[in-house]
C-alpha cells in the first residue's frame, strides 16, 4: 500500500481555514463545541490536508502541548474512503510527521463510540491512560490515548 501524503495547511489563508471549517462542520456536527474560522485561524493547531494515490482523503493535525508533546486533532477519513485502512495510514502519518519535527510523546482524545480509531491506536501502540465522561458535555465521553515515540 502507498503512503499518505501530508500537506499543510495556510490557516492565514481565508479560503483554505474555511474549507477546513466546513470540513469539520461536515464530519463533527454533533461536537458540542464547533469549530470556527477564526478559532482556526489564530493558530494553536497544525493541520494538513491527506492525500492517497493523488486524492484527498481526509484531515489531520496536531497541536504542542510542550517542545516534546503533541496531542493528535480531528484525524478524518471522508466517507467514500472508509473502511480500506487508510485510517490506520493516517493515523501513522501524522504520527511519523509529530515524530519529524521531534516529538516525543503523542496524546490523542478519541470519542468512546469511535471504535475503529480506538482499535486503530491501541494496534499501533498506543495505551489508554484515562478515560472521561462527560469531557465536553454530556454524552461525549473520551479516552485519552498515548504512546511514546522510538
């Protein structure tokens, strides 16, 4: 299988932090906080779009939460491509990129109910250090998953 290719985001561009919007508006609609452009836009969170065999097949990113912590942001697979393992892919992707720039440690907060990207984390090494109810209201329930990179 190919690799997934990761390319970044000019969130000071108005077009592509919108496009970004109405992507997580599109796949996050019942996020109990949504996203904006200008949330984007200020910054904190480095996004790219994931392209395979030249098509766009999702979202990724990741924010610092130290010089050596990064925790993993709305990994996305679209639709038409779900179910093939590029999930896995992805997933690994912007592990690989965090690793690039000299992360140590990735934390990813994956909803409960989202049972392939759980799976998807604990095969690729990930450990579930916590678990929240109600983390960002009521219903949205999280793990909190992390691994160290080698």
């Amino acid at each position: 299988m190919d690799e997934i290719l990761l390319k970044l985001y000019d969130l000071a561009s108005e077009s592509e932090a919108q496009e970004l919007v109405d992507i997580c508006h599109e796949y996050y609609s019942n996020a109990p906080w949504p996203v904006t452009k200008e949330k984007i836009m200020k910054g904190g969170v480095v996004y790219y779009r994931a392209f395979y065999q030249e098509k766009q097949i999702g979202i990724t990113g990741y924010s610092l939460k130290t010089p050596t912590l990064a925790e993993t942001v709305k990994t996305t697979i679209f639709k038409e491509f779900r179910g093939t393992g590029l999930g896995a892919l992805l997933s690994q992707a912007i592990e690989d990129e965090c690793k690039r720039v000299g992360i140590k440690k990735v934390v990813s907060t994956v909803y409960y109910f989202n049972h392939q990207m759980v799976q998807i984390k604990l095969k690729q090494g990930y450990t579930i250090e916590g678990y929240h109810p109600d983390h960002e209201a009521p219903g949205f329930h999280e793990y909190s998953l992390g691994k160290i990179l080698k």
